[in-house]
C-alpha cells in the first residue's frame, strides 16, 4: 500500500471525511510548509468541511420552500417595520432568549419573505429551524401516529431553535388539530423560538381554533417573550403583476 492510499485508508477509519475524499490534493500541500502548518491546514479543512455538511443537512432538514434574504426585503412596500428593526432581528439574539414573533397582516405584504429570510439567516448563523405552513403542520400532527414521514417531521421539529409556522388563519381547524397545535406550542414554549405569520387579528383567531379559551391559553404562552409586528399596506404581488400584453 503506498503512502497515498495508506493516509486515505486511516482517515476513513477516523472519520476524517475531507481528508479521506482529498488525500492526493491534501498531500500535495505539504511541499515548502513545515509539518505544524500542514497539520494546522488539514485541520482547518477538516473544520471547514464539517461545518459545510452541517449546514447543508440543516438546509435539507428545515425544509424551505425557497430561500429568501434580509437584503432581499423591499422596505418601501410595507408599514409597520423599518431597517432598524429588521437590523434587530438579523442580530438573533431574540433565538438566544427564545423570543417569539408575530407576523400580523394582508397577503402579499411580505410577512412570509420576512419569516423564511430569519429562517435563512439563522441556518447559516449555525441553528436548526424548521419551516412550515399552518395546514401542514396540521397534517402531521394528525396522521403521526400512522406515518413515519409525519412523526419524524414532528420529532425534528421539536428539536429545532426556531420553528416557523406560516398562514395561520387561512384554513380553520378542526377541534382535534386545535388542541394538538396547542400541546405543540406548550411544549416549545421554553425550548424554541416560533415564528407565526397570519392574516388574521388576534380577535378573529378563535374562529379559526373554533375555542376562544384554546386561543387565550395559546396566546398566553407565546406572549411571555413575544414581538408582535402589524404590517399593511398593498399586495407586493399584486402591485408587481405580470401580464401577457406587455
């Protein structure tokens, strides 16, 4: 077995995963370097592409339907919230305090733009979040405990720093799913931050649980530690149409 293969052989065997899948390029860095600093560039690229598989398995994991970026957010097209607040957020200390945040208002202002770019943000920062529409989630919750697909959604879910829940009121629920939402923020109450987009007022939110002392227990729990953000304004959608006659 010559040198090449030897050095791939051992880094397999200690997991050393960049290393066992570049062993030629690796070895070639050691000409003019001394061993400290050829032992310190492996490594550090060992580091670095650990760090890049977590990330991508957090990506996979959480789910986005898109990616969108902070940057990417139009400022001028709603009220209720200004660069220095969304300055604020890009901070995450809020995650680290396990704030929520209530995104309340219209379609088409930006309420799910502004949700998936902090998801983005704080997967790349390092935390695990997981995305989600009000009726999906509502899906497995139902069907868990005869799909696994369901079940291990709802277990990641419950292991995530940040858990997105998007559309909350365009669909009314059942009493079942009502109650099983509740028991899901009560048990992320202390361990994740949530983030909660919905069209609707607080005042409209008993007709979509169909229990008003559903509504008061829930929002009594995420109020604790809560950022409550009322946007309006015009439908960014709709203000942005396209159209085939030009």
């Amino acid at each position: 077995m010559n040198l090449c293969s030897e050095v791939k052989q051992l880094a397999k065997s200690l997991s050393l995963s960049c290393l066992s899948q570049n062993t030629e390029q690796a070895l070639s860095l050691n000409l003019n370097r001394t061993n400290e600093d050829f032992l310190l560039e492996i490594l550090k690229s060992e580091i670095s592409f650990r760090e890049e598989k977590s990330r991508e398995r957090r990506f996979k994991q959480a789910f986005l339907p898109v990616v969108k970026t902070l940057d990417e957010f139009d400022l001028t097209a709603p009220l209720g919230i200004d660069k220095r607040q969304i300055d604020t957020l890009a901070k995450l200390t809020w995650i680290d305090s396990v704030h929520n945040l209530i995104f309340l208002g219209p379609p088409g202002i930006g309420k799910t733009h502004l949700a998936l770019a902090l998801a983005n943000h704080a997967l790349n920062a390092g935390y695990k979040a997981f995305f989600t529409s009000m009726d999906r989630l509502a899906h497995f919750m139902r069907t868990a405990e005869i799909s696994k697909n369901s079940r291990v959604r709802l277990a990641y879910l419950r292991t995530c720093n940040l858990v997105v829940i998007d559309e909350l009121g365009y669909l009314p629920l059942s009493r079942i799913d009502a109650n099983a939402f509740f028991q899901l923020i009560s048990q992320l109450h202390d361990s994740a931050s949530v983030i909660i987009t919905s069209n609707k007022g607080f005042d409209e939110w008993p007709a979509v649980f169909g229990d008003a002392a559903i509504v008061t227990a829930m929002l009594d729990r995420l109020m604790q530690r809560c950022e409550i953000v009322s946007l309006s304004g015009k439908s960014y959608r709709i203000s942005h149409r396209s159209t085939v006659f030009g």
